[in-house]
C-alpha cells in the first residue's frame, strides 16, 4: 500500500516538530517521521537543557499557538552584558533602549518539546510515524519516493517535498554527499548549571576569554546556564573536577558579578564545529537546522536560525496551499533558498568571526577588542544595529517572525 503526502519531515525534533507545528493551519497533508520514541513529558530538573529564544524566535512560536504552554517555564532576558576577561571594554545590551519587552527568553527544550506535542496532537493533517526510521529515498520527476521502517515493518510513502530536519549527523546529508564550509574550532561546549548568590534577574551575560566565549543565561528560580568554551585539551580536566574545584574554576573566569557561584550541576561536552551546506535546497529536498548548518554557540544563534528556516519554509509551502502550486516544485523551493541563503550565510560569518577572533591572544589585536567594545556601549545606533542581530529582526521577516500567523500569507 502506498501513503501519499504532500510534505515529509525526516526528524521531529524541536526543528522538524516546529515546522509541522506551523504546518498544521494548512490544507498539507504531512508525515512527520521520527526514529526516537515520543516518552511522557519529564518532571523539570535541576540542570536540564534550555535554549536561550531570540524576540524574533519568541515571535514565531507566538503565531504558532505555542508560545502560552512555554511561557510559563521561559526566564525574560531583559539585558545582555558582553565583556572580555582581563580587558576594559564593556557592551550592554538594553530592552527599554530596544521597545521591546524582552529581548529573548530562555526556555527549557523539555518546555518546548511539550508544547509542539500538544500541538501535534489536534492537528488531522499531522500523522507521526515514531518510532520509524527512513531506509530509503528516491528522487522522481514529481515526488519522492520513501521506504520508511514503522513497527518492524516496511512503509511505502510517496511525497511532493521531502524536509531533512534530522539534526547535525544528518543520514540524509551524508547520504547526498553535499558540498559544505567546514571548521573544526578546536574547542568544546561544557554544559553546566550553576545558582549564584547574587542573581540579577533576566541578565545574561557574554563573556569572551582566551579559550573561547563564556556565557551564563538566566534560568527561573534564581539558576543560570553555563556554556563554557574551552579547548580540546582542557576538557577532560573540567569534566573530572569536582562540584567545588569547578564552581572555583568558572568563579575565576568569570569573576563575581553575580556574587559567589554555588550548586554545580553535571556538565556536559560538546565538540564545536561550523557546518554550512553550500546547497541546502536539491530536487524535491530541503535541509534545514542543524542539518542544514550547525554553528559556534557563541551569541547563540544556531536554534534560532534553524527556526528562522521554519518560519521561511512554512510560509512558502502555505502559499503554496493556497495557490494550488505544487509544494517541492523547483520554483516553490527557489523562493525559499532567496530568502534563506543570505541570512544563514550571514549568521555563519558573524559567529564564525567572533569564535576566531576573540581569542587571537596579540596584544594590539586585543586593544582593539576593548576598544570595539567600549565604542558599542559609546554608540546608540550600534547598540541598536546589533541588537536587532541578535533579536533575529534584521532580516527580511516571514509572517511568523512578526507574529501574524500563516493564514495571512496572502495578506
């Protein structure tokens, strides 16, 4: 028996969840394949994974429906505060001076995962196939042809639009053997929670050191996140400190803005490399998120330009819905890979940049590290330019990312 669909999503994570999510205002019909079993939600834990939300991000689950199941677990950031250790310069980041009422939030993944589940859940357009995994796709000149394994068995689907959403080991990516940009930083993420004394409500903190960014993202109940950047050699000695020995390691890096820092939780490793897929649209296919690009965490951007490709995408393939145009033709997907292409290069340079150059360790290189940080806080309009960056809002805005919802595509 063969199943027909107009989209197929390979991966319902955060990033294929949220786009048949988004999908499911539309007339679309769509198979949304994923290979790990949904499981009850957890209870909230002491150091589970969060995910720092741009405005522009917030906005898009907000026209989604989603955002009132997220709410009540997400921490505002209200202010970002980005330095380098050892140096004089200091750039602050402001919502009042923004407009806004927050510039970001940061959620737990566990939040959102529930809240797409929910979603999914009403949608009678939406069928998830979990667990199944793809064993095969092929190509033809009006659709994709899959071999998808479901409960022990082999399930025929044919779709219009195949979506690889499948993370950054990506099978279908391999599969294709697609050209990329790559580096290797050299560096990995330590994943940690920690609850200082001194908490400051709703500021998060950007600071660059000499083996890479340090960042401390607001949590509720007074905790704050820690992505810490170190170096390939160092990370098996901050993985192997105890609580205490840790807690006095970071407290030396970051230094007492937050008062004393105390209850470390587990931490976590994370090798960084940059990923860009020179062509993320093919015949009938489309890469997005961490398939189609995986970035340094520095600034943290990599979700929120994975969900900038959501909110692209679905309102490409709405219109398309509306149009009666055939969704994975070659012009439906043209008009996307327009709006995608200059964004997700862009956002790649960006933070590939700053990953290099805030540990160049010359002095003169240095100098004017503190000096472009100093002139950022002088400066209103760079503030502002910067900003809206990393808001997600200097790029041009699909429905979702204003917070208008996909049944105004034709407006």
């Amino acid at each position: 028996m063969l199943h027909e669909y107009d989209v197929a999503i390979i991966g319902g994570g955060l990033v294929g969840g949220s786009l048949a999510s988004a999908l499911a205002s539309t007339r679309l019909r769509v198979a949304l394949i994923e290979a790990v079993p949904t499981v009850a939600a957890q209870h909230p834990s002491y150091d589970e994974r969060v995910i720092a939300l741009s405005l522009g991000s917030q906005r898009i689950f907000e026209a989604m429906g989603l955002w009132p199941d997220m709410a009540p677990e997400a921490e505002p950031i209200l202010k970002v505060h980005v330095s380098e250790r050892g140096q004089y310069g200091i750039a602050r980041l402001d919502r009042a001076e923004e407009g806004v009422a927050t510039l970001g939030a940061v959620v737990p993944a566990r939040a959102m995962g529930v809240a797409i589940r929910l979603a999914l859940d009403h949608a009678d357009n939406i069928e998830l196939l979990c667990p199944a995994r793809l064993i095969e796709h092929r190509v033809h000149g009006d659709g994709v042809d899959l071999d998808v394994q479901v409960d022990g068995e082999t399930r025929h689907l044919r779709t219009r639009l195949l979506v690889a959403a499948d993370g950054g080991d990506s099978a279908i990516r391999e599969r294709l053997s697609l050209k990329a940009r790559e580096h290797a930083y050299g560096q990995d993420a330590i994943i940690a929670t920690v609850t200082p004394d001194r908490p400051r409500t709703g500021v998060a903190f950007e600071r660059f050191t000499d083996s890479g960014p340090l960042a401390l993202l607001p949590m509720t109940g007074g905790r704050y996140s820690v992505v810490w950047t170190c170096r390939e050699n160092e990370t098996a000695d901050l993985l192997a400190l105890s609580d205490a020995e840790f807690l006095d390691r970071l407290q030396d890096r970051f230094g007492y803005r937050l008062g004393r820092l105390t209850r470390a939780s587990a931490r976590r490793a994370y090798p960084l490399k940059l990923r860009l897929i020179r062509a993320p649209v093919q015949e009938r296919l489309v890469l997005i998120g961490n398939a189609a690009h995986s970035l340094h965490p520095v600034a943290g951007q990599g979700f929120n330009l994975g969900l900038r490709d959501v909110a692209a995408l679905a309102e490409v393939l709405a219109r398309s819905a509306v149009t009666g145009a055939d969704p994975g033709a070659a012009a439906t997907l043209s008009e996307y890979a327009r709006w995608r292409g200059r964004d997700q290069a862009g956002t790649a340079s960006l933070t590939d940049a700053l990953a290099r150059l805030f540990v160049i360790p010359l002095a003169p290189v240095r100098f004017a590290r503190g000096a472009g940080l100093l002139g950022l806080d002088l400066l209103p309009c760079a503030r502002h330019r910067l900003a809206r960056r990393f808001m997600g809002l200097d790029v041009p805005l699909p429905h979702l990312a204003r917070g208008l919802s996909l049944e105004h595509v034709n407006d």
